[in-house]
C-alpha cells in the first residue's frame, strides 16, 4: 500500500511538471475583424489554463491597454490613417497555423506575464511569435521617432521565466536583425516563428519585453509591439509539414566542416532563406542568401555531432532537409 501511494505522489508530481495544454487563443469569441484589449474590473485573462496579464484603462472614448490582447483581423500592411486598429494585426495576417486569432503583446511595466495554471512550477516548450506591421513598417520606412534600420540595428523580444524560489533566467528572439555588415543577411521577420522557451526550465510564471538597438532615456523606439500564438504549444517543423519535390541536393550528408545546397532551378531573385534547428526544433541559424553561382556552402564548424534540419525557401518553395554532421 505504501508504494503504491508513493507511485500516485510520483505520478502527481510529474502531471504537475508536465502541462500538455496550449494556448491557441481560439476560446475567445470575436466579432469578425475585432479584438479583445480587456476590461478596467479585471487585470488579464485566461486561455489554454494559463493567465495573460493585461492592463486596461478608458479615458473618455480613448482606451489606454498595455500587456496581452487578443485579435482576429487579417490586415497584415500597415496603414497609418488606421493606426488605432492596426496596433492588433500582425503581418501573415492569421494566427499561427492559418487559425483566426492571436495575442497582440504590448510590453509595459512588466504587465505583459503570463503565469501558469495554479502557480505551478512547469517547463513551457515555446511559442509562435511574429512582427506586428506598425513595428515593421518602422523598421523599413522609419517614423518620426526613429531613422529606418541600417547595419547594426536590431529588435527582439526577451522573455525572462521565474522559477519557484524567485531565480530568473532570460531567452530572447530577434523579430529583426541587422547586425551582420553583409546587408545580404539582414532580415524582419515576416512569418509566424518558433521561439524555445524550454531553456527558461520549470517557471511559474514568464514575463515578455522588447529591446532594441534604437532607444533613448524612456524605452526603445520602435513601435512596441509583437504577436504570439500557440503559446506551450508543438514545433511542427518537420520533414512532413514540407514539401518534397524539390530539384535540389544537400551533399555531402553525412557533412564534417561544410555542407552546400544545389539549386537545379532557377531562383526568383537569386533569393534563398536558410535556417538550421536541432533535432529538438531550437532555430539555430538564419541567414539570407543572394545566390552568385547555382550553390550554397554552410559552415558546420561550430556544430556538435549530431542530426540537423536545414530549412530552405525560395521561389514559393519550402522544404526541410535532414543532415547527419559527424
């Protein structure tokens, strides 16, 4: 009997640690083309099991929200005469996966947190998180604020998790990056994307903030402002979420120092996009290519041994390609 008992301890402790439930945001109920930036009686909202910390006030007719919002609209340009609703689009133009909505997240006085199901410690796998379109028409045209991007500019977005005894780890993700001085490899992300939150291990809660290389006494000078969806939820990148038909080759496979890809087409543009994950799904590696002659050659050096996914786009091609490094 005592063993048993201790086998239900065990087993409590471990559906504890470990919580399958996402947070797709698609429990909310919208108004087609609307959005949720939350009421002045509460102080966030739920979704998947998890709390999202909101801030809202109402000055007259004019609403006043920082921390998380949720929103359905499918305008992914950015319209300054319509600034006060394309605060809450994001630039695919859906929720991640092509579901209808997604969190719109305003980072302000630490009100952009999320806290899991009953304050339990637990390791969160990640997120999707991509450009709002008021942040990346800054970034290309500039605003009255700042200058446009130029080398050694870059935005992203940092997430700090706490753990049960208070210790705080960070992680971030560069949303745009151009620090490279090869203005080839300069990039704004303009897709819905993996953010690893699993190196923050067993947190009760995360809090979300932005940083940029534009800033003065007051905070960063980019618009503030990114979405996020599937929060807890799966890497789905994988060989079967891709396509297969492709007149490339990836050689030499197993690889030591140096892998090169064959384009067998012709590239619109001469313009590839190339990212490298580990097994586990964590982006390792991006870069934009602007091809010279009909291949690539990436540098393994610094890789450990092990199995790699090399994702590639051009054209309107997507495809993923396993590599063996030895």
């Amino acid at each position: 009997m005592k063993k048993k008992l201790l086998s239900l301890v065990a087993f409590l402790i471990i559906a504890t640690n470990v919580f399958c439930q996402t947070a797709t945001f698609e429990d909310f109920v919208l108004e087609p083309e609307s959005y949720y930036t939350g009421a002045e009686s509460v102080d966030g909202f739920s979704s998947g099991g998890f709390y999202f910390g909101n801030s809202y006030m109402l000055y007259g007719s004019y609403v006043v929200w920082s921390g998380f919002a949720v929103s359905n609209f499918t305008e992914s340009e950015f319209i300054i005469s319509d600034y006060p609703n394309h605060q809450y689009c994001n630039v695919v133009g859906s929720g991640c996966n092509g579901s209808s909505n997604f969190a719109v997240v305003y980072p302000f006085d630490e009100t952009a947190k999320v806290t899991m199901p009953d304050d339990n410690a637990m390791q969160i796998s990640g997120v999707y998180v991509t450009n709002s379109p008021y942040a990346t028409y800054s970034i290309i045209n500039g605003d009255p604020s700042i200058e446009p991007f130029t080398t050694g500019d870059w935005f992203k977005v940092v997430a700090t998790g706490k753990d049960i005894d208070g210790e705080v780890k960070t992680t971030d993700f560069y949303l745009a990056d151009y620090r490279s001085q090869n203005s080839e490899e300069h990039y704004i992300v303009n897709e819905w994307m993996w953010f690893d939150l699993s190196v923050l291990g067993e947190v009760v809660c995360i809090t979300f903030d932005l940083d940029a290389s534009k800033k003065n006494d007051y905070g960063i000078l980019v618009p503030s402002y990114f979405c996020l969806d599937d929060f807890n939820g799966d890497n789905n990148i994988g060989v079967d979420n891709y396509s297969h038909n492709v007149n490339i080759s990836v050689f030499p496979n197993p690889a030591t120092n140096y892998v090169n890809v064959a384009f067998n087409d012709k590239v619109d543009d001469n313009n590839v996009m190339v990212n490298i994950y580990d097994i586990n799904g964590k982006r390792l590696f991006t870069k934009r290519y602007v091809l010279l002659t009909k291949f690539i050659t990436i540098n393994l050096k610094d890789y450990n041994v092990g199995v790699y996914l090399i994702d590639i786009q051009y054209n309107d091609v997507r495809t993923i390609q396993k590599i063996i490094k030895k």
